[in-house]
C-alpha cells in the first residue's frame, strides 16, 4: 500500500470528526453564554427556562443571512 492511500482514510475520518466536534463546541458555547448572561442578571444559570434553544437560534441566523445575499 503506498503513502497517498493510507493517508486518505485517516484524513476522511479527521475531518468528519472534526465538524461534529465543532458543531458540539458551537452547541455547548451557546448554553454556556446563556447561563453566564443569567448568572450576572440573576444569580442563577437557568433564569429562562423557556430560552430558545441552540437549533431555533441556528435556524433564524440562517435565514438572515441568506435574505442579506
């Protein structure tokens, strides 16, 4: 097996490992900012129960920025 054949695997699985980490840290950075907000309002992480979630928030940006094309 030469060099380019063997490293062509590895590189697939590196990437697809590293766009769903990135979408986990994006996820995680998300709720994180949340609760740091409602910990300097509040004193408590969870101050809105009902916060709009991670996808909700992908989704509008999403849409605004495809209208600001």
């Amino acid at each position: 097996m030469n060099r380019s054949t063997s490293i062509g695997p590895f590189l697939l699985i590196a990437l697809a490992v590293t766009a769903c980490t990135s979408e986990s840290v994006k996820r995680g950075s998300y709720e994180a900012l949340h609760q740091k907000q409602c910990m300097d309002r509040t004193g408590t992480p969870n101050c809105e129960p009902g916060h709009e979630s991670y996808d909700a928030y992908k989704k509008d940006r999403e849409a605004v920025l495809k209208k600001d094309q």
